[in-house]
C-alpha cells in the first residue's frame, strides 16, 4: 500500500507543472537565460507564470550608456596624455645626456689646450695644422664660454 501511495504521489508531481520561470535577456550582444535576470536589465518571461519584469527605460539605459562612453573616452584621453608626458620626459632625458657628453668633451679639450701639449686642427684641405698661441687662446676663450654657459659653470 505503501508503494502505492508513493507511486500515485510521483504522478501526480510529474503531471504538475514546474513553478520555475525562465527568462530571457541581452547582455553585450549576448543571450542569456535565468530563473532570476540581472537587475536594470530588460527581460522577457519564457516559461512561468510570473510577469515579466518592467523594462528599463530608454532615458536611464541611454544615460548609463553615455556615461560609460564618458569613463571610456576619458581614460583614453589619460592614457594619451601619460604617453605624451612619458614621450617628453624620456625626451628631455636624452637630451640631458648628450649634453653632459658633451660638456664632458669640452672640459676634455679644455684641459688639453691648458695643459700646454700640441693641439692640433684639420683645415678645409684635409691637412693638420696645429694651433699657435693666439689660436690656442681663442679657442680656450670659446670652449670656457660654452662651458660656463651650457654646463652648469663646471671648467
């Protein structure tokens, strides 16, 4: 009898329908189906008997939207404007450096016209000639300029 009883109850709940609902919606360009769809999104009851949630209205959708488009198009412009702002200091960095090579190959030539050794020159023709004592004086007139005014004063 028991069997019975039970058999007769697993009819029964198998001829009953099922109380889930199952909805539909769109997400990204995709379909997606649910017993419970995200809120704010707009859904369509496939199977149940509830009614199907209230669409989201268009002002709030397009309103949600735009201000991701904002977020979107400012981080764009953020990230531009840390390109440009890297660009200009790796710029600057490379023009520091060959200014200090620079400075470094006057200080050089300085110290060799001050040292009294043999400075020599190539002319228009290609040949060398070295440098007299007036011609010496200029030229460490000229490279103590350059210095003082390019290299931080350092002779």
């Amino acid at each position: 009898m028991l069997k019975f009883c039970l058999a007769v109850l697993l009819c029964v709940a198998a001829l009953t329908p099922a109380h889930a609902e199952i909805y539909e919606w769109r997400e990204n360009g995709k379909l997606y189906y649910g017993d419970r769809p995200p809120a704010g999104v707009e859904a369509r009851l496939v199977r149940g008997s509830a009614p199907a949630r209230a669409p989201v209205k268009e002002e709030t959708a397009t309103t949600e939207t735009s201000t991701a488009q904002e977020q979107v198009e400012e981080m764009r412009i953020a990230r531009e404007n840390a390109a440009e702002t890297e660009a200009q200091a790796e710029e600057e960095r490379k023009r520091a450096e060959e200014l200090e090579q620079t400075c470094q190959r006057a200080r050089n030539q300085l110290a060799a016209l001050e040292s009294g050794q043999r400075v020599a020159r190539f002319n228009e023709q290609g040949e060398r000639e070295f440098l007299g004592d007036t011609a010496r004086q200029q030229e460490t007139e000229r490279i103590r300029t350059f210095i003082d005014t390019n290299c931080d004063g350092q002779t």
